[in-house]
C-alpha cells in the first residue's frame, strides 16, 4: 500500500506539540497560498507553450520535469538556456523588481540574431529601453560601460551590447541567481515535480 509523502519543511516549521493543531492550519494555509502564486506564475509562461501546438500524450513535451529543474541549479547558463527556466527565473526577478536585467539579456541575445539591415532601429530601442541614463529599464551598469554601449550602439554591429550584456550577466549570476535556488518559487516547484513523479 502506498505511503503519504509530506514534505519535511512542514515539520520543521512547527514549533510545539502543544500549537501543532493551531498552526499546522496556518502554515498548510500559507504555504498553498505561497505554491498556489508559483504555480500560476508557472502556469501562466507555459501558456504560450501549450498554445502554440504542443499537444502530446506524454506530458513531459508539456510539463517540466522534476530532472531539468535540478539541472537550472548547476549554472545560470542552464536555467536561461530553458525557455521555461527563463520565463519562472523572470517571474522571480519580478518579485525583487529587477526583470529589466533579463529582458535585456533576453533582448541581446534577439539582437545578435537580427539581420544587418536591421541592426540599426533594434540597436535604437535596446539603447532607449535599457541603456541611456533616463531609460524606463535602465539596467545598473558602470558609466564607462554605458558610455562605450552608447558610441557602439550609433554604429551598430553584432556585438554592440556584448560588454553590457556581459555585466548585466555576470550581476544576475552573482547577485539574484543564488537568491533564485533558495526562493520559495524554485524550491516549491520542484519539491511538488518530485512529488508528483513518486506517484
């Protein structure tokens, strides 16, 4: 017969037997309001995914697995690699009102596949967004690297935004990546994938 399977953090998370009663309530409370908001954060980014015809009898085209979200903890470079990493990363960032870092990632590594006749406009409204010292998304980089992003960006190539994209990299992998790997978004989403392959 099968066995119930409870997450130990409940369990550690009770203080005494005497208010167990009384906050194993609470906490269960909380914490399906806390996954419930993962969850439709989740499940709002792979919306797109299931719209655009991925329509299979084997879930995992559709659904995450348990394996692949470990995976987005061995580096940055594997979590922005998958499209659903990218899109729950992005939420996270959402909720430390940081996204202008990964949409601008997002939007250089666009720009790079841009054909040359169209470098200069993308080139443009990248540098408005995201660069120039009054943009609605200005990403925190140093004055020199915005000031050698600015000429670049007049005479756009391929690699015009590759020293900020860099910078703006380097700060998500040390900065709000390890924050990511401890948030209740991440480890709720794979605490309930391992849950969901024991059954």
């Amino acid at each position: 017969m099968p066995g119930l399977f409870f997450p130990h953090n409940n369990m550690t998370e009770l203080n005494g037997k005497d208010d167990c009663k009384l906050s194993e309530g609470k906490i269960h409370k909380k914490k399906q309001k806390a996954f419930g908001a993962d969850l439709k954060n989740y499940l709002k980014c792979m919306v797109p995914h299931l719209e655009s015809g991925i329509k299979s009898s084997n879930s995992r085209n559709v659904m995450l697995s348990a394996e692949e979200v470990m995976q987005w903890s061995q580096s940055l470079e594997k979590l922005l690699a998958s499209q659903s990493g990218q899109c729950i990363f992005r939420e996270f960032l959402k909720s430390e009102f940081s996204e202008e870092n990964i949409e601008f990632w997002l939007a250089c590594e666009d720009y790079k596949k841009t054909k040359s006749d169209r470098l200069h406009g993308k080139a443009e409204r990248i540098y408005e967004e995201f660069v120039q010292s009054d943009a609605i998304k200005q990403i925190n980089i140093d004055y020199r690297t915005r000031e050698a992003t600015a000429k670049r960006a007049q005479d756009p190539t391929h690699t015009s935004f590759d020293e900020a994209q860099k910078t703006v990299y380097v700060l998500m992998e040390r900065d709000s990546y390890p924050r990511f790997l401890k948030s209740k978004a991440y480890l709720n989403l794979l605490n309930q994938l391992q849950i969901n392959s024991l059954k």
